[in-house]
C-alpha cells in the first residue's frame, strides 16, 4: 500500500508539471486576451531674362542657362506623360511579405515602420521569387541596367512608392524634356505626387530667376525641388569659380554676392526659405559640358553653408558603371554630391534620353522612397543617408568625380550600422545582446512577438525578437553538482519545506531581470527497500516572485512563478538509476513594454504585452556508479546535454 501511495503521488507530480505548459487558454477573460494577444487571434508670364541653351544640341540665343541632358532618337509626343506602369502594382502581385512597409494605424497615431524578418544586408530580407517577378516585368526590362545599377528592385520589393511625398519638376515642357524628367521620377516613385512647372515661354525664352522664385515660394508643400538645368560650366564659370573666382581666400560674401549676381537675391533667398522653413531638398542635375566642375548653381550650399542637408548636386554615370562622357564631375561640391544613371533612359517620350538632367530625377525619386518608408526623418538625415548608403566609385571614399559614390536604393531601405531598442524610458540598449533562459526563449518564440528596433539614422525596422535570443543552456551537471547546497530544507516526516535556487529565469542585456532565483517550495519525500533494493522518490511544487530589471530592460515585470520537480530512482549496492524532472514552470507570466513602431512624428509607439511562461518539462536520465554518474537530460527549449561527473566527500 505505501509503495502504491509513494508511485502515485510522484506520477501525479509528474502529470501535474507535464500538463501545466500545456494549459488551456482562458481567452473569456478580458485581462487574458489583453495579456496574451498572440494566444487568443483569430484569424502666368514669363520674364526673359535669361535664355535656354541645350546642353550638346542646336544653341538657342541665351548666355548660359543649359537644360542638363543630351538628346537622340526623339520620337515621342509633346502630350502629357501617358501609360505609366505602376511598379508598386508589379511588386504587390508577387506575393510580397504583407508586413512590408505597411503603414498602421496603433494607438490612434499612423506609424511607417520597416518590418524585417531579420537584421539582414543585400537584400536578403526579400525572396529572390520576388525580385525575380519585379525584374521579369516589361517595364523593368526597358530600363533594366538602370534600375540594376541602383538596386532599385529591393526597394520597390519592399512595397515603398513615394506616397506622401511632393516632387515639384522645375523645367521645360516643350521639348519633351520636362515631361521625360516627370517620367523618369514617376518610374521611381510612382505613388508621389508630381507637380509640372514650366519654366520656358513659346518662344523657348528661359524663365527670370524672380519668376522661378515666385515658384518656389508658392510651393509651401514641396517636398523635392528636381532641377535638370545648369548654367554652362566652362574654366571661368562653374561651381569653383562661383566660390572662389582662383581666390582660395575668398569670403562668403564674395561668394554669396557672386551668386545673386549670377541669378537674383530673390532666387537664392527663396530656396533658403523652402529649405529652412519647409524642410524641402533641392536636387540639381550637374550639367553636360564634359568638365571637371560642375556647373555654377551647384555651388549654392557652398556659398549658403544652411543649405547643406536640404540639397544634393547628380552627376551621371553611364551603362558601364563609369562617369558619363557628358556629365560634369562632382568637383567642389563633392561632400553633397552622387551618382546616378544618365544614359539611355528608355521612356515613352523619349527612345534614348541622355544627360545628367535623367540623373537627378532618379535621386529626387529616391528621397520620395525614403520619406514615405521613414515619414519623421528629416531632409539633413534623408541627404546623409543617402550619401552614406550610396556605393563607393572611383577612389575610395568621398572624391571630386563621383561624391559619395552610385545611388544605392536597397542600402538605402535596409538599417545602417547596430541595432537598438530606445526603451520607454529613453534608455537605448543594444538589441543583439539577449541571453536568456530556455523558458523565456521558449515563451517569445511560440508568441512570435515583433519588436521595433532603430537604426544609425534613428529608422524604425521590426524584427522578430526570437531572432535576436541566445538560450543560455540549462546546465544541468552544475546544477546536479550543487544542488543539496542550494537546498535549505526542513523534514516533518515524509513532507519537507523550505527553498532552492534555480537558474529557470536566469536572463541578461535587453531581458535582463532581478530574477529571484531563490524558490519556495513545499514537497513530498520518501523511500523504502524491498530486500536489498532501495526505491525513493521526491516531488516538489515551488513558488518564486521574480522582479524586472526595468532601467535596462524591456521586462516589465512577472506574475508569481510555479514550479514543480519530481525525481524516482532505484539503488541496489553501488548502482543507482534515477529518472528526474527538474525544475518547470508550470504557471506564470512575464509582461513585458516593447517598442512596435515609429510613428510619423518620431516618437516611439510601444506595446504592452504578457507571454506565458509554462513550458514542457526536461527530462533526465541518470546512472550512477559510487561516487561516478552520467546523466543525459533532453530538453525541449534548447539543445540536449549529456556530462559525466564524480561528486564525493574528501577528508582530511
């Protein structure tokens, strides 16, 4: 009768451990589906002041303002652009991640916030299925080295369009020319809102500097100014002589005089305003004269040190990947200035346009992206991102061809440099620094909870958090070794009372706890022999209240933790078999405060989230010889262990 009682009581033990991870969900209750969200889803006049010049075509009568291009084969209409093809329709009918780049609505606030499946580079994030489907696509193949020399497929793939963004073209419309640069800004983002302003009379007559002003001033809600027009840059007109006219000692006032003069104090004074007020960014096509400077109006930023970070001087490169043999280099104005393909746009207006006029559409395209992907940056982080992201040519680093290198669109929409996590308390910790327990591990990957983290540039990208977990491993055989000394027990009989330690919510960085790994516990004991055969058995049921390291951590805090323990074993002479389930949660929640998103005014959205922490028991397997045991433990978490181990008593 007491061997059947002893048996019973363990086995109950056990069945109580084993069945506690797989409880079932209390969804009725209204706090529970609060807690645990994963558990519970279902399923006007123009001025002639200056005249226009074609930058490599027929002279017009004027004095130096060119329209940046190069022109052949032009066998398309006058009329408004016609037929665009949505690239954004192409990448959403191949089967795109629909967490990509969605744009939600959490806690009233609209967030845009990147999602990753993992911190990943060279587009690794995207199913090579995909990107194959973009570039089958006619459209892509019109242009294919275009789009390949500025992995724009990446970034289409990644669902971004330029929503929300708006470009304002400043240039000819009655050459084909404007309507070509409208085109090839639409093919890069084809969700922004483009604004034509025609800045010629019928007379092909160039717009006065004022007039072009008076755009500008008008515009409040531009986001992008693309200019594909330059004054013709010769050895004594170009952006170097703009600032220093062969005087390296120069003032800014000289310099800054030399620019109105060469254009108007109104014209300057207005782009300042659009930058420094309306955060706008001004793109510039550098000019086609085949010279080592770009042309002269490049040279704002250096004359107008505030226009820094609101614009960005393109050069062209050609199909080979080599400086156009047209295109201005970048020159003085290297530290704002990039590379972007110029030759032989394919569009409907044009067969083969040429010129860095089709260059600085694709860069204004680009900023469209960005600011739809990352609505809170601001025009200084959207102009260094894509310096900083923009693929090296030429020497190494920033240099007078090629600036900071090739527009690099998938660099661009992918996180730069480590990953953190800006806690709720504005503390920020690394993300790739999470060790915890196989419990916790266990917890966030059957949730599969979603955490935001920043980027260099402060860009919000989700990630899986499972994915960025190491399991510390259970080590059983220091456990084993310990554990008599980690007891403090008391007998009445055959029950016993008092404590143990336990590493069950040992954690660190990100998850790092107060854990308490002391627990109370109150439990069963007994043996008996049968001949010579000793039979003994324990089963225990603990309790810990564990505590959040909430400075540094986004652990916000645990419910009480149930454990329970349960071990029988057979001893006959010097040979004992013993099979034991240590330690498991059996009930009990970790809450936890993570950051989801980044909503469009840059502030952080977080959630509040409760993640169970029962889980399946380990099991271990023991055989011991005298003062020598080998144990082999499966464990469901991580991976399984097997040690052997000597434990005696010396004395002296």
């Amino acid at each position: 009768m007491n061997l059947t009682k002893s048996i019973f009581s363990v086995f109950l033990t056990v069945a109580f451990a084993t069945t506690g991870a797989f409880a079932g969900y209390n969804c009725d209750n209204i706090e529970y589906r609060y807690t645990h969200p994963t558990k519970c889803n279902s399923q006007s006049t123009i001025g002639n002041r200056t005249l226009l010049t074609l930058a490599g075509g027929a002279a017009l009568v004027g004095v130096g303002v060119a329209l940046a291009s190069q022109t052949s084969g032009d066998h398309g209409s006058s009329s408004a652009i016609t037929n665009q093809n949505s690239f954004q329709r192409i990448a959403l009918s191949s089967n795109i991640d629909a967490n990509y780049a969605q744009s939600d609505i959490v806690n009233n606030r609209r967030i845009a916030t990147v999602s990753y499946q993992s911190q990943t580079t060279n587009g690794s994030d995207i199913a090579d299925s995909t990107i194959n489907a973009i570039k089958n696509t006619a459209e892509y193949n019109r242009n294919h080295k275009q789009y390949d020399a500025i992995n724009f497929a990446y970034a289409n793939a990644r669902g971004f369009s330029g929503k929300n963004t708006n470009i304002v073209i400043l240039d000819d419309f009655h050459a084909n020319h404007g309507d070509t640069v409208h085109e090839i800004a639409q093919n890069i983002a084809n969700g922004a809102n483009i604004t034509d302003t025609g800045l010629t009379t019928s007379e092909n007559k160039f717009a006065s500097f004022d007039y072009i002003a008076n755009v500008v001033a008008t515009n409040t809600s531009a986001n992008v100014y693309n200019a594909s027009w330059q004054m013709v840059s010769t050895p004594d007109n170009n952006a170097a002589t703009a600032i220093y006219n062969g005087n390296s000692a120069k003032t800014y006032a000289d310099a800054q005089s030399y620019m109105y003069n060469l254009t108007s104090e109104n014209f300057v004074n207005q782009i300042r305003n659009s930058a420094i007020d309306n955060d706008a960014i001004f793109v510039w096509a550098a000019g086609n004269d085949s010279q080592n400077e770009s042309g002269a109006l490049s040279a704002m930023p250096l004359a107008f040190p505030e226009l820094n970070g609101h614009f960005v001087n393109v050069v062209a490169i050609d199909n080979y990947g080599q400086i156009a043999w047209f295109s201005n280099q970048c020159g003085v104005t290297q530290n704002y200035c990039i590379a972007a393909p110029g030759s032989g746009w394919n569009t409907d207006v044009k067969d083969f346009a040429s010129g860095t006029s089709f260059a600085a559409p694709v860069v204004s395209g680009a900023i469209a992206i960005i600011r739809e992907a990352f609505p809170y940056m601001s025009a200084n982080e959207i102009t260094q991102l894509l310096f900083t992201t923009a693929t090296d040519l030429g020497e190494s680093g920033v240099d007078s061809v090629y600036g900071w290198g090739l527009l690099n669109m998938d660099r661009a929409t992918q996180p730069v440099g480590n990953p953190r996590i800006v806690l709720s308390n504005d503390n920020i910790v690394p993300l790739n620094n999470i060790n915890v327990s196989g419990p916790i591990a266990g917890a966030i990957k059957n949730s599969n909870v979603k955490i935001a983290f920043v980027d260099d540039f402060g860009r919000a990208f989700k990630t899986n958090l499972s994915d960025n977990i190491n399991v510390i491993p259970r080590g059983r055989g220091f456990d084993k070794l310990r554990e008599n000394d980690n007891d403090s027990v008391v007998l009445f009989d055959t029950f016993e009372f008092g404590f143990h330690g336990n590493n069950l919510l040992e954690s660190y960085g990100l998850m790092s706890s107060k854990s308490n790994k002391l627990t109370n516990f109150i439990g069963y004991k007994n043996e008996f022999n049968i001949d010579n055969v000793r039979f003994y058995q324990n089963a225990r049921f603990g309790i810990t209240n564990p505590s959040a390291d909430t400075d540094n951590s986004i652990i916000s805090g645990f419910s009480n933790i149930y454990t329970a323990s349960a071990k029988i074993g057979t001893q006959y002479n010097d040979w004992t078999l013993e099979i034991a389930i240590p330690d498991v949660i059996i009930s009990g929640d970790m809450y936890m405060n993570i950051p989801v998103a980044r909503a469009n005014n840059g502030q952080m959205v977080y959630s509040n989230i409760g993640l169970d922490l029962s889980t399946r028991p380990s099991v271990e397997y023991t055989m011991k010889y005298k003062h020598l045991s080998a144990t082999y433990v499966v464990n469901p978490s991580y991976e399984n262990e097997f040690f052997i181990m000597a434990k005696t008593t010396l004395a002296f």
